[in-house]
C-alpha cells in the first residue's frame, strides 16, 4: 500500500509543531504544493501525524471512518476542561452526546433566540453614535461573552455586573492556562500563567457548582437534571461551555462578515442580503467557508487503516486543516473568492462538506446555536448599518490560531442604514421572519 507522502521525521529532532503553529496555512499551503498532494504526514506534537486538507479525505476521518480515528484523551483539553464530552470516545461519548444535545436543539434553543436578541441589542445598538471607528474584534467578544454567560449562566451584566466581570477574568485567565506551560510552580510572590489558571479554575468551579445547586431555571436546572454518568460531570460540561474559547469563536465569525462586507464595493452585497434570506444565508456559509474560526481537529487511529488509500498507522495521528479543506479546488471553483452565489449553483446544498463545526458524528454540539447566534447577530448589523473599513487601507493579514482573525485588529466605521426597517424586524433579514 502506498507510503503517505512526506515524512514524519525522527522523535523531537523532526517535530515541525512550532512551524505549524506559526503559521499553519502556509505550512499545509507549502507541503500540498511539493507533495502535489492534499494528504500528507509531519510530525506534530512529537506524533507522526496524517494532515487532511481535502473534503474527501475530511469525509473519510470524520465520517467513513469516525470508528477507527477516535478522540485523544491525552489531549490539552482534559488536562484543562477534565473529563469531558470532547476527549471521551465510544458508548461513554455517544451517551453523553445523547444528553447534552437535547440542550441545543429545539424547545431549548428556541427559548434562547430572545435573549439573543437582547444582547445584541444592548452591544450592537450604538454602534454609529460616535464619529470615531470601531474596533470590532473586541466589541463582537464582549458581544460573545455576555451570550455564553447569560445563556449558559444566568449571568447578564445589567443584572450582576461585578459577578459577570469576575467571571469574564477568570475564563479568560483559565484559558491563558492552556496555551501556558502545564507547569504547576508556586512561589511566595509569583506564579506561573499555569498555576494563575489552575487557580481560576478553581474559583469558576466554585461559582458553577453554586449555580447548579440554586435550582435557577433554564440552562443550569435542565443540565443539573440531566442523566451524566458521574456526579461532576454538570459542573465539567459547564466550566467548557463558558470557556473562553466560545467568544472568541463567535467573534472570529462576526469579524470575518463584517470584514467580507465591509466598503463601497460590497453596497450591493449588503443590500441583496438584507432582503433575500437566501441570498444571506449563503453570505454566512461564504464567510465560514473561507475563515473558519477554528483550524480543525485532531484524531488518533485506533487500527492501521488507510486516508486516501494511504496507509495510516495504528497509534499515529491525524487532523483535519478546515481552512485548507474549505479551499479543495476540487469541489470549490475560485477557492480562494468570496462568492455567495456559489452555494445556489454548483456547491448547492453541499454545506454539508464544511467543518468549521467539525463534521459526522463528532462535530460541534453547540452547531444550532452558533447558526442562530450568527442570523440573528449579522442580521441586526445589516438592518441597522452601512459599514467602511476607518482607515480604508489597513492590513487585513489573517492569524489563525487560536482563532481567525487579522493579526492587526482591524478598524470599522458604522453609519445607519438608510430607509431603516421598523423594530419589529430587529435582527433579521426582511422576509425571513418566520
Ligand atoms: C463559533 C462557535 C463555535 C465553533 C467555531 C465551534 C467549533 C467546533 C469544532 C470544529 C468542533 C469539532 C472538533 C473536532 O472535530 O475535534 C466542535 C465540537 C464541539 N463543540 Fe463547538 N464550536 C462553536 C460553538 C460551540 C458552542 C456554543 C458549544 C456549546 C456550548 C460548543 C460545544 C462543542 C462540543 C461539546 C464539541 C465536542 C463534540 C464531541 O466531541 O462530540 N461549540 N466545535
């Protein structure tokens, strides 16, 4: 059977994860070139390690194959999160995906739209007062924020501002915790990023557990009530669902649409998705195809198998790059255009070969909301402004970890939207109010 090409070099010596995290686009961009290739290996985190950058070859790992390439327990997201739905596998992981999903989907994400719409409101609604441009990143994470908190929390900053505050820090400080060293040294007078967040973990842990014990309705009483296999498992399910790493996410995406939208030259774009939901929902599938907040996610092989009709080794590692998959020629034509239309005409109804939410039976959990958060944020901004980049020329070069967005954050003027739609259209998009 044939060898996966390029090589995944000797242990430490050959690791190439610092040239990958660098830069990881350029890194695949240069290997699909030299190997001709969209399947190759490197070594990653001292792992020999399958990189996937087809829809193909993507279908194959998430889905064809979801039974041999598992989740990594090992992985940096229990050492921070512990035992979670996202490093567990098998019937243990199909459980708790049974139970945690009936949190996002219907009667619970239904009841969710209103106080998304508040929150938006409440962050998006002055966004022309001032003269001055905006600097969106920061606004949308906010934005983000005050979603997860209020949503996942009962916490809303016009209701507790100082809890909400403290909260917003220590999952900003527990999040630093995981692109720190994991090492657990306390001094008098110092400590290190890891243990700072070991720390906050602890006082979130501590405001979580309260949370579920209150009996306060919505998210935290229909979580503390659902069947989990341990008794902590609640209180680890929620400590991720407030991660930082969520607003960020949800922002990468907001600033990618305003951004794609942004100017002169898109005025017509911007009418066309005010008043053809159609039209507007292929604006967003547009924006995630080409900056997926996330870069992908990573699997390791349970049995020797096969990707692309490579062969794969048990125990080695494979991930996808969701940024270089979005751009497979093969199924995407102009790959690197932002072209809408695409997704009424050849790509139509093929939304199912993205994943920037992941993909089969391992993707995102949290995919309904994100859709739902994101018609009803971009369909505010819509119905509401014209925006311009302030200053016109800016660098726009993009970074990819640990989210999308411009290394430089980028600057936005907003001005109203002439011939404004009443209130009662807030959000979104005219004739899709259904
Ligand atoms: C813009 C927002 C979001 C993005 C870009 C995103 C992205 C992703 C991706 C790419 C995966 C698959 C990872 C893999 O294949 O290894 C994933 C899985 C997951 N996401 Fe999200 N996500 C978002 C929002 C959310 C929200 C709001 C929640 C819930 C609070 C959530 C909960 C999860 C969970 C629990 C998993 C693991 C599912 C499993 O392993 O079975 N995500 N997400």
């Amino acid at each position: 059977m044939a060898k996966l090409p390029g090589a995944s070099g000797i242990s430490l010596l050959g690791d190439k994860s610092l040239e990958f995290y660098r830069d990881p686009t350029t890194f695949c961009a240069r290997r699909i070139e030299k190997h001709g290739c969209r399947i190759f290996q490197a070594r990653l985190l001292n792992k020999s390690t399958s990189f996937v950058c087809s829809v193909k070859g993507m279908k194959e790992l998430l889905c064809e194959k979801s039974n041999v390439f598992l989740k990594d327990p090992t992985d940096i997201m229990t050492y921070t999160y512990g035992d979670t739905i996202v490093t567990a596998n098998g019937e243990e992981a199909s459980l708790l995906r049974l139970s945690l999903s009936s949190l996002f989907n219907g009667k619970c994400l239904r009841s969710c739209t209103d106080y998304i719409q508040s929150a938006c409101e409440r962050n998006l609604k002055s966004l022309c007062e001032s003269t001055e441009s905006q600097s969106i990143y920061p606004l949308f994470k906010r934005l983000g924020t005050e979603l997860v908190l209020g949503l996942f929390l009962n916490v809303k900053p016009d209701e507790t501002p100082e809890l909400f505050e403290e909260i917003t820090q220590l999952s900003t400080l527990h999040w630093h915790g995981l692109i720190s060293a994991p090492v657990n040294i306390k001094m008098p007078m110092w400590s290190s990023g890891y243990c700072t967040a070991l720390e906050a973990k602890d006082k979130l842990m501590k405001i979580i557990k309260e949370k579920l014990e209150s009996r306060e309705e919505g998210f935290v009483s229909c979580l503390h009530e659902l069947p989990l296999p341990d008794e902590n498992a609640d209180s680890q399910h929620l400590l991720l669902f407030i991660s930082a790493l969520i607003p960020k996410a949800l922002s990468s995406l907001l600033t990618s649409f305003t951004l794609a939208l942004s100017g002169p030259s898109k005025v017509e774009v911007r009418r066309r998705a005010r008043a053809d939901p159609e039209y507007f929902s292929h604006v967003l599938l547009e924006v995630q195809r080409l900056w997926p907040p996330v870069i992908g996610g990573r699997r390791i092989a349970s049995q020797d198998s096969t990707l692309g009709g490579y062969h794969v080794t048990k125990g080695s590692a494979a991930m996808y790059v969701s940024y270089a998959v979005h751009r497979d020629p093969e199924v995407f034509q102009q790959p690197d255009e932002f072209l809408p239309e695409r997704w009424s005409g050849r790509n139509a109804g093929q939304e199912n070969l993205l994943c920037s939410l992941g993909n089969g039976p391992r993707n995102c959990i949290g995919a309904q909301l994100n859709h739902t958060f994101l018609k009803i944020a971009c369909g505010y901004l819509l119905q509401h402004y014209d925006w311009d980049l302030g200053p016109e020329t800016q660098n726009l070069q993009y970074k990819w970890l640990p989210v999308s967005r411009p290394v430089i954050p980028p600057m936005v003027q907003f001005r109203a939207v002439q011939n404004q739609v009443s209130s009662q259209t807030d959000g979104i998009p005219q004739n899709d109010q259904a």
